[in-house]
C-alpha cells in the first residue's frame, strides 16, 4: 500500500515506460551524460536507451569543465569509445589522463565521423609516450590543444602531423590565465614554425594567451594560412605588431582580429594597409594605441561591424567624432568602449542618437559620469539591442559617483524600448544603486517585456536578491546572475564566436 | 487538475482566410484557422498535396490517434503561439543543443503544462504524430526535469517499473557508471 505519488499516472493512461523508445530517446537527450548515467540504472530497457550511441555523439570527459563527473579509466574510456560512442561521436574532450596513443587508436578506428577534438595538457605534468602512436583521428575540423607551461610538445605534434590537414580550426589556449608575479622563462612549448606547414586548411585560429607567441610565429602562420578568416590572439604579450603588415597583405580574406591586451604599438598598428583588408571585426582592447592612430586607422578600414576598445585611452571625443563623420559609424553594430574615460556624456550621446538605433551590443561601462540621465535618454535609441552592459563596478575612482542610480528608470526604459534584449549587465554596486517598494513592479515588466533575456548581470546585494527571486518565482531561474561569476561582453555577436569558444 | 490554459475551442475569431476542418479520434469536428493549422508539419504537408484552390470546400482531414480533449489542449497552444510567435529561422544543430540545455522554457508554456504527467506524456504523443516540434520538445524537457530530481527508486515507483536487472547485472550496472556519478539528485524522498 505505497501512498501514490502525485504525478503517477492512472494504468489507463499513458505511462512513460510504454511510450515508443523513439520519444523516450528524446527525453533523454534534454539531459546531461551523469544524468542519463544514473537512468540506465533503472531496468533492462532504460539501460539500452541510455547506452544509445546517438545520445553519446559529444561527450566531454573533462570534470573541471562540465563534463562527466570523474575521467573513466583508460581501459573504460576504450571499451566506451568502441561500444558505446562509435559512429555516431562527433565531438569529445579529453583530460590528460586519456591522452594516449591507444584511446587514439580506438578514436580513428571506431569513430570516423569524429570533427572536433579536445586535448587538455594543462594539468600535465609530463606527457605519455607517443612512439607507438600511429594512428589518429583524421577528419578534424576542430582542434583545441590547451597547452601547459613546461610540457614540450613537439614529440606528440610530430606524430599527429601527417593527419590535421583537414583543420580548418585550431585552437592552441596558452596559460595566461595561470600567470604568476614572478618572471619565470616562457618556453615555445609547440613549435608554430613546423606546424603552420601541416594545417593549409586553416579558417580559424585562436592563441589565446600562449605566452610564448611572437611577431615571427604570425609571419609564419600568414605565409602558409591563406584562407585565414579569424585570427585571435589576446593576451599574447609578446606581441608587438611588427607582422601585422605582412599579415593582411597575406591573408586577403581576414575578416575578424583580435588583439586584446597585445604589446601592439601604434606605429604597426598605423603600418598596415587596412584600407585593402577585409577586416570587419576588430578587439584592440587594453592595448596602448594613439588618438592619431586611431583616427588614421579608423579613417581607412571600409566597413567595421564589430569594435571593441575597451580601456584604450587614444579612443577619445575626437576620435569619435572621426568616425561619424567619415561614415564608418554607420556600418557598426556592436561597439565596447568601457573604461574609455576620455570620453564625455555629450559626445556618447550625439552618438547614440545618431547610430544607436543600429546597435546589437553596447558597452559602455566603466564610464563614471554616464548615469541615469545619460540612459534614461540614450535607451530610447537602442530599438534593436541585444546585449547592453552599463554602470561601474567595484573600481572606485575618487571623483565618486556623488548621483545615486535610480535603477527602477532604467529597467523600465529596457523593458518599454529594448525588445530584442539578450544580455543585460548593470554593474553599479549596491551602494550606488537606489530601488523603492515599487522595485518588484519595474522588475516584473521587464521580465514579461523582455522574454528573450537569458541573462541579467547585476552587483551582488540586496537589488540583486530582489530580481533573482523575482525571476525565480517565474521559473525562470538561471538568467539572474551576479558580476562577481559572470561577465557579459559582446563577444556573442561575433560570427566566429562559436569556434573560438573554449572551456 | 485544473489548467490554466483550458479554454473553450469554438469561439471563433473574425479573421479572414482560409478555414481547414479537422476531426479527432472521437470524430468531433474543429475548424482551425489555416495559420493555426500550419503549425503541424503533418497538416502543412497534407494541405500543400492537396492544393489550396478550393478553401470552401467540406473535406474533413482525420487526425485519428488525438482524443479531443488532448486535442483541446494542443489547440490552446497552437492558438497562443500562433498569435506570438515570429518565424524562427532553423537553428544550426550546435546552436539546437546549446538551447537545449540553457533556455528556460518560457513562463506560459510552464503553465501550460502544468498538468499532471500523463498529460504532458499524451500531449507529447500527439504533438509527435502531428510533427509540432517545438510542442514536442517543450514536453519533452518539462519530463527530463522530473527525471532528474528523482532517484532510481523514485524513478521505478512512479512509474511503476519493475527492475529486471539480476543482482549481478546490478552490480556490474553500478560498477560501469560509478565514475559518472555525483551526489544523488537535490531533492530526497519526501516520504
């Protein structure tokens, strides 16, 4: 006489265990592997479902990024990429531990449909032995390496060469991130000399923080990747922009660079024919160019859609200005000028009025004196927005921001004119942040206007807690989040967002 | 159970066009507007063969395995977001599984479904038979996030489904998925 559960149904009724495997075959893939995991425990028939091949085609065996909870074992791992990944897997990330000649093996024997490979060497601590690897997958489309500090890896990269020609993709994810204080050595883990040769194929290239990255390593990739269309290579330091000529002379059809936080100067910078290049997309965030540069530079690309230079102090009133009257403003679309505090409220405005109604992504925080007034006038514009980030975080300045923000106006001017909102990050802290009793009315019609949000980014505190359970209450769960875990950038609106995603 | 998106089927909206007739398994009849009906790629698919030149006429299209009232139910949702929603283009299949483990279902379709499972599952059925993809997966997911607040056990007690697995094969189970498990699910046994 077990009490009856709510949801159980009637025998009359359709009950989950008689539906045709097909259906269940599709609720099982709106869950997570662990999950699915833990159903093939329930009976004989469930097991077949959850063991399905087509349920397995991208599998992530990386714990420390979403993946399954723990690696299997090395022996698992093979016996799984035969009986239960097999032709259908499509894509897989595997740890350090699994890189090995024989799951390899099994990856190009049991897997030819196989496009996108994984490879984390980043908790390395020495790589196995790759004399007897023979064998590798060979129809790649994506390959990832993230690399370690001190792992030389010329003895895997040898053996693999001869089967990455198809990459049109390669992401080599350096170790800026790990930075220490101290100036330690920073090794050329991979030879970028001898591997430009083996990947012709090349469309897409993302170095992200690989310290050891150099003008001669870009010279070198440009004489060989002529299709390059991306070219990522934030934080490479060492970067100076001496190839940078060379590079877009090379590859006629480069159409997204970025360079954050490169040791780019602007006499390379300038250097270029960026008149002849296809570049639409840019990032010269965090890099020390010029207001003369700038308007040199900006006064020559053709049509920039994408633009993001964030904390560079050349971008000032003059430079903006430049644009709007050379036109190049009116090709826009997203555009990240945080921490740009050389410029005023009445040049962003004059900009906003005259473009904004054009913009996908602003970004326009970390500019004190752009409060209430400034947004409750400039919204109105951005009819078409999808990602919007305002305010001032944690960085005090000592020119206070002595206004407090009235934050019920800005949401209700989101909610009456935004539509299209995607992302939504208002980072003033909680202190600056003023709301009222009639807070949870603005909140509520933001969340009912805007139905396409699928984040709110706001300062941990009390504002927070108010629109987290407000949303939370709808169901709608994970779109609040707080600015110490999230922070929302532009970056969605690139064409090339999804390859150069990582971790 | 009480719905909050049960209403009456005939009240019919002054609105111009074409009308399609369709009738359930219990052979009551509906008149849908064509844009309502289109919703179903298997309507879309039948009124494209036959060709649309004679709107006025009586045919009936037979939708035989949709009891009325599962097919009252889908109607009220064909009706919602046949009024709000703006043509999606195709997703890229990347594009497909990444919103299908991040976005919410949205708060009507919630209610909608609000339903008791049995329910959702014959909603479910028929939004498959008459290939509504999006309804389908809507059902879908608001079932996975059932399955994944309930134990093995709560799992075969729900559904009454009896475990076939011998001890060893038991054992063995355990032992294939042990490096895949994390803690159990959120919410225990409420019993």
């Amino acid at each position: 006489m077990a009490p009856k559960d709510r949801g159980e149904p009637s025998p009359r009724q359709a009950t989950i265990d008689k539906l045709p495997d097909k259906t269940l075959l599709h609720i099982l893939g709106f869950l997570e592997h662990k999950e699915i995991c833990r159903l093939a425990q329930v009976n004989r028939k469930w097991r077949q479902l959850a063991y399905d091949n087509r349920l397995w085609s991208s599998v992530s065996l990386r714990p420390e990024y979403g993946g399954l909870v723990a690696a299997p074992p090395p022996d698992t791992a093979v016996h799984l990429i035969a009986s239960r990944f097999g032709a259908q897997l499509k894509c897989i990330e595997l740890p350090i531990e699994l890189i090995t000649a024989q799951v390899f093996h099994e990856l190009a024997n049991k897997c030819p449909n196989l496009v996108h490979l994984v490879l984390d060497f980043s908790n390395a601590m020495q790589l196995h032995d790759f004399n007897d690897l023979n064998a590798f997958p060979s129809k790649l489309r994506t390959l990832n390496i993230c690399l370690s500090d001190v792992i030389f890896m010329e003895g895997f990269m040898r053996k693999i060469y001869n089967f990455i020609n198809s990459v049109e993709c390669l992401q080599l994810i350096g170790t800026y991130e790990k930075v220490s204080e101290e100036e330690e050595e920073v090794h050329e883990t991979v030879q970028i000399t001898k591997l430009k040769s083996h990947v012709p194929n090349l469309r897409v290239i993302n170095f992200f923080g690989v310290k050891f990255l150099d003008d001669n390593h870009i010279e070198a990739i440009s004489s060989n990747c002529v299709h390059l269309e991306c070219l990522c290579i934030k934080f490479c330091t060492k970067y100076t922009g001496t190839s940078l000529k060379t590079l877009l002379q090379r590859c006629r059809k480069l159409s997204c660079l970025l360079m954050e936080q490169t040791g780019i100067k602007s006499e390379h910078f300038q250097d270029a024919e960026w008149e002849k290049s296809r570049v639409s997309e840019l990032d010269i965030t965090s890099c020390e160019i010029t207001s003369a540069a700038l308007i040199d530079v900006l006064g020559r690309i053709k049509n920039l859609k994408w633009f993001c230079a964030g904390h560079v102090d050349g971008f000032d009133n003059q430079v903006l200005d430049s644009i709007m009257q050379s036109g190049l403003a009116k090709s826009l679309v997203a555009i990240d000028l945080q921490s740009c505090d050389n410029l005023t409220e009445e040049y962003l405005f004059k900009f906003l009025e005259a473009h904004g109604n054009q913009l996908l992504g602003l970004n326009l925080a970390g500019i004190p004196w752009l409060v209430e007034t400034f947004w409750t006038q400039s919204v109105p514009f951005l009819r078409k927005i999808k990602i919007l980030i305002m305010g001032t975080g944690k960085i005090v300045t000592i020119t206070r921001v002595s206004s407090k923000i009235h934050v019920d106006q800005i949401i209700d001017c989101v909610a009456v004119n935004c539509p299209q909102i995607e992302r939504l990050e208002i980072r003033w802290d909680p202190e600056t942040l003023r709301f009222s009793d009639k807070s949870s009315k603005f909140i509520d019609t933001l969340r009912v206007k805007a139905s396409k949000l699928r984040s709110l980014t706001l300062s941990d505190g009390e504002y927070f807690e108010l629109v987290k359970s407000n949303f939370e209450r709808a169901h709608r769960r994970a779109i609040v989040r707080t600015t110490v875990n999230c922070s929302t950038t532009i970056l969605p609106l690139l064409p090339y967002f999804k390859d150069l995603r990582f971790n | 159970m009480s719905t909050a998106a049960s209403s009456s089927t005939s009240e019919t909206i002054a609105e111009p066009g074409l009308k399609i007739k369709v009738s359930t398994k219990e052979g009551e009849v509906f008149e849908l507007d064509e844009k309502v009906a289109k919703m179903s790629q298997v309507i879309r698919g039948i009124l494209e063969d036959l060709g649309e030149q004679n709107g006025g006429d009586d045919s009936v299209l037979p939708l035989t395995q949709v009891e009325t009232r599962i097919f009252r139910k889908i109607l009220v949702w064909l009706k919602y977001h046949a009024g709000h929603d703006k043509e999606e283009a195709p997703k890229a299949e990347e594009d497909e599984i990444i919103a299908r483990f991040c976005e919410e279902i949205p708060e009507w379709d919630q209610k909608f479904l609000n339903v008791d499972q049995a329910v959702i599952l014959e909603i479910m059925l028929a939004a498959d038979y008459l290939d509504i993809k999006k309804l389908r997966g809507l059902c879908c997911k608001t079932v996975a996030n059932i399955l994944k607040t309930k134990t093995v056990e709560q799992i075969r007690e729900m559904y009454g489904i009896e475990n076939d697995f011998t001890p060893e094969e038991e054992e063995e189970i355990r032992k294939q998925t042990a490096w895949c498990e994390d803690e159990p699910p959120r919410q225990g046994s409420n019993h």
